[in-house]
C-alpha cells in the first residue's frame, strides 16, 4: 500500500534531489491508480546500471 510520494529531480539517480514529498490521501491514491493503470508503459524502460555506479553499491541510495 502506498503512503506517500517523493518527488526527486537531477540528471542520475546519483545527483538526484528532493522536489517535494507528500502524504496527501488523495493525491497519493491517485498517483498510485495510474501507475497500476499506466504499468504496461513501464515495461519499455530500459533498466540502468545505476546500480553499479551508485557509491553505496544500491540503486537509488546515496551515501549519508
């Protein structure tokens, strides 16, 4: 179930910054339909190897 959005901007995961966060019921509802109904879509993403060039060794987490 999800409970809250987080927005992050930046040219790779590595440089990404928070935009916004929000736990707003409505808009974390509707956000999550239309990624259920837009999941089709998502399959053409070709997967990155930001896994690999992360400093923390996992996709998505930098370092403290």
């Amino acid at each position: 179930m999800t409970t809250f959005l987080a927005l992050y901007s930046g040219k790779d995961v590595e440089h990404a910054e928070l935009v916004a966060i929000s736990a707003n019921e409505r808009l974390v509802e509707d956000f999550a339909r239309r990624l259920v109904r837009d999941e089709p879509d998502r399959r053409r993403v070709v997967k990155s190897d930001s896994k690999r060039n992360s400093p923390t060794g996992r996709a998505g987490l930098k370092p403290n």
